[in-house]
C-alpha cells in the first residue's frame, strides 16, 4: 500500500465511525490475510548506506513533547504520584502537553528543516494509537500520517520507534512486560502501526534503551513502576521486551510491505566506571561496576544480539539464561544513544573526572566514547544508525565544542570501517525530560513551560550544527573512500584511541566558549 492508499483508507475508516469518538478495531486489523510467509532478517538496503548519502537529523518523542492526550498511561500516571513522600518528577513537574508538537508539528518540523535536518526521528505513541485495549484511535491515525505527510513536503527520510517507555494504563494493569503472556499485546500493536504507517517510514525500531528501562523501573525507581533493587523483576522484563522484539520483527516481515521495511532496536550505551579504581572504596564500588556494565551497560545487548543468549547473573538467587531457538536473533540495524560517560563515586553517586567537558546532567560528555561505542556495536555485524546524542546544557555554551569533538570521533570511526548510517541529535524542542522534568535542556530550540506563547527560540549555537549538517555527509563520504583505500592497500589497523588523560585535554581544546564571570558576557577565547 504506496503513501496515498494508506491514507485514504484511513480518512475512509475515519469517516466510517462518529468523527470524534474512538471506533472499535475496524474488522481484520489483526487478521493477516495479507501477509506474507513467516520471515528472517532480509537483505534490506537502508537509508543513508554506503552507496547513499549519510543521514543528519534531529529526535523527538511524542510523548515528551505532546503528553499522552488525556489518555491514561503509566508515565502520566506516575506523574501524579509520590514515591514514599517525594514527588515522582523533579519539582513536582507534570507533563501536560509539554510544547505540544502534537499540534505544532507543521511549524516545529519547518524549524527543523531550517536546520539542514534530512532525518526526523519519532516515537508512535501507543496510547495514542490503542488508548483501550481492542480500540484504534483513528483520528490518531490520520495525525500522525499528516506529521508524515509535512516530513515528506521537506524530504525528510523518518525512522519511527515503536515504543519509548510509554504505555496505555490498560496495559500497566494487565502486568505489562513482567507477563510473558502480554508480549502479544505488543506484538499486535505493532502490526496495527505497521497497517497504518509502513509506507511512511522505511526504519521501524521496536524498542528504546531496553536497559534503561529497566534498570529506571526496577532497580533505580525513577521510571514507573517505581520498584527498587528488585533484580529477578528486572531480568525477567528485560528478556520479555527482546522477545517482544523477536515476535514484533516477524510479525511486520509477514505484513504486506514488510519485507522492504528494516526493522531494528534501539540501545543505550553507557559505561561506567570507578572513579578511584585502587582506593579503599573500590572494595564495594568495583563489584557494583562490574554488575552494572554486565547487565545494563551493554555486555549483555552486545552478546544476545550477536548470539541470541540472554544471560541474567545471580544476585540472590541462581543464574538463569535463555537461548533463543534459531540463534541470532532477527534484526536489520541498531540504534545507537550515547550521551557521556558515567563516572561513580566512593558512595555511589555520579560523578567525572578533572577536566570533563561537564554537563547539566549527572555525567560528562566524552568525545571519545563515541568512537568507543560505534566500535563496541560494530561487533554486532548491523548498520548502525545514531539514534540519540546530544548535551544538556542549560547556558548553550558548549554546544559548539560538543558538535564538533562527537562529529570528529563519527568520522574518524567510519574512515576505520564502521558502517554508520545516520545521525539524529537529542533533541529539536526543550521537552518533559522523564523523572528530571523541565529542567534539562537538550534543545536546539529553546523553550520553557512558564512562557504562555509556548515560544520556541533558536539558540545562536545551534546554528554551529546546522552547518556540520551541511558539510558532514560529505566528509562521511570521504571517510568512506579513505576506508576502501585502506582496504585495498592492507592497511586496516583501528584507530589508536588515547589514553583517558590524553582524550580530555583534546576535549578541552575543542572548547572555545567561555562566560566573563562578572558582566554575564560571552567571550571567545
């Protein structure tokens, strides 16, 4: 079904029901009388590959930027609650509709294009598309194709993720993803997306930083449902959201047009490290390392996605493992996030090291780790699309040094081999940014809850990346031919990444910005 067809069938259905209530599931939504036969990972040529032009772009989730609509979900749930006697969110902050991207998407995707952006990456809400369980909200539908339909008006290539840590109510109370038999429910809204909105993008993600999640949800308690240390619950729902993966790949391969879709997953890259390695209090920060890089860094991801083992260590109780049947599992590319480095303390707390390009976040930005993380994916033998990067930064000031010290590490990692497709940078718009609420800028736009206009305003700096934006698929290309020179002549050594000491001093030198401490004023150096 080519763009126009999927359209008109939706307006169809639309028109079908009362114009402003919820219909019911139109009759065959998850029957498959189209569908093709049950199918693997395909050969698929994806956007911005290495015959194509690479890929610039910006990320947003719809639900941090729109709320839920009125419809109950388990993060506009837990906003309203309290943990013991603190509010869930920093502030007491409640989503609402954030800068309401979902009715501003016409003028907010013009601001992105002002930004040379060719790659628009968003979440479909789920709660949105399925606000009760067996009911489709159409009108929902025809939203989001008319989003697809102003991206199409820019030339913007999409990528869409089917999840991104927001569910309907109806499914938190079912036991959402710690009950293996609800893995259905996901893989059934899936097919219903893919129904609606295949011909629209031709990268569907199913899940966002599983690790995250779960580790936010069950040990951390900053992500609903609020339960700590509670490991067994975390591994359990880690394992079910893969194999909700797993089902949901199959599902759409099977669904007419699904075979030239490329269907992959998202993961957050994070290592963590001691901040005094060989001090007394490496006695019981070394241990707690170990187990948080194994399980919700990316030891875990990396080894399942490569071998189809999903290995959950023991903590107090006995190791346990699953195999996944035909081995590798099926995926057509990863997304890649990476943010920074983490950094702990001797009690446990975040921190960086002397000279770190700091962030308003609880991590710094670490240029290198960038290459370190394309490098570390690589392994998994899949396009990588670099889904998520960005700074939180709340001055804009560093914004230049943070461009140009990630870019140079993007290109330096694809002039040694590594096929990297895209970029999208975190985020186009200030948004509700999860637990932390309104107080963590990563926009290129500027914007703030407490202004009435819901005034966007673009940050002088972010001009700096727009003009990366312009220039950088080209150095992409000739970091390409640089490879294939390389591997004519034998010569393929990667390369040499300093030491930690080395990649700091060379952060530093890439920032040029500095604030006058008693006129307020930016200066140059």
């Amino acid at each position: 079904m080519d763009v126009t067809a999927a359209r008109d069938e939706t307006k169809r259905l639309v028109t079908s029901q009362m114009s402003h209530e919820v219909g019911q599931v139109p009759p065959g939504i998850n029957d498959s009388p189209d569908d093709a036969a049950h199918s693997t990972s395909a050969a698929v040529t994806g956007p911005g590959g290495p015959e194509e032009e690479f890929l610039c772009g910006v990320a947003l989730s719809v639900y941090q930027n729109s709320g839920d609509g009125g419809t109950p979900t388990n993060w506009g749930i837990f906003e309203n609650q309290k943990t013991w006697i603190f509010n869930n969110i920093a502030n007491g902050d409640k989503c609402g509709n954030s800068n309401d991207f979902w009715n501003l998407y016409e003028e907010d995707i013009e601001r992105a294009a002002a930004l040379n952006v060719k790659f628009f990456r968003l979440s479909i809400e789920w709660s949105r598309i399925q606000p009760r369980r067996g009911e489709v909200d159409l009108e929902a539908v025809q939203r989001y194709h008319d989003i697809f339909d102003v991206l199409d008006r820019h030339k913007m290539e999409t990528t869409v993720t089917l999840y991104h840590f927001v569910h309907p109510h109806w499914f938190e109370e079912l036991g959402q993803f710690q009950r293996p038999e609800n893995i259905q429910l996901f893989v059934d809204y899936a097919k219903i997306a893919f129904r609606h909105f295949g011909s629209r993008s031709k990268l569907w993600a199913t899940f966002n930083e599983v690790n995250v999640q779960t580790f936010c949800s069950y040990i951390y308690g900053s992500f609903p449902p609020a339960k700590m240390f509670q490991f067994g619950a975390a591994g359990h729902v880690f394992l079910h959201m893969y194999q909700a993966h797993i089902e949901a790949y199959h599902a759409i391969k099977g669904l007419k047009g699904g075979e030239r879709a490329l269907v992959g997953i998202v993961h957050n890259f994070m290592t963590y490290e001691a901040k005094y390695p060989v001090a007394i209090s490496a006695a019981w920060v070394n241990p707690i390392v170990e187990v948080i890089n194994k399980c919700w860094g990316n030891d875990l991801t990396i080894n399942f996605l490569t071998t189809g083992k999903f290995t959950w260590p023991s903590f107090f109780s006995k190791e346990w493992s699953w195999q996944y049947p035909e081995g590798r599992p099926p995926c057509d590319f990863v997304g890649l996030n990476y943010y920074g480095r983490g950094m702990i303390d001797w009690t446990l707390a975040p921190t960086h090291r002397r000279g770190d390009l700091t962030t308003d976040m609880p991590f710094a930005a670490y240029a290198p780790g960038l290459y370190h993380a394309i490098a570390s994916m690589a392994e998994i033998e899949l396009p990588i699309y670099i889904t998520e990067t960005g700074i939180c930064d709340h001055t804009s000031l560093k914004r230049p040094a943070f461009f140009k010290a990630y870019l140079d590490e993007l290109v330096q990692a694809v002039q040694d081999g590594h096929d990297v497709r895209g970029i999208t940078m975190w985020t186009l718009i200030d948004n509700f940014e999860w637990a932390y609420g309104f107080d963590k800028k990563f926009g290129l736009y500027g914007w703030s809850p407490d202004d009435p206009t819901n005034r966007r305003t673009l940050h002088d700096t972010s001009k700096v990346l727009a003009e990366h934006y312009i220039t950088l698929p080209k150095r992409i290309q000739e970091a390409r031919n640089k490879w294939a020179a390389r591997k004519l002549e034998g010569s393929v050594n990667p390369h040499h990444v300093p030491p930690p000491e080395e990649q700091a001093k060379d952060l530093l030198r890439h920032l040029h910005v500095r604030e006058a401490v008693h006129t307020g004023q930016v200066g140059v150096i």
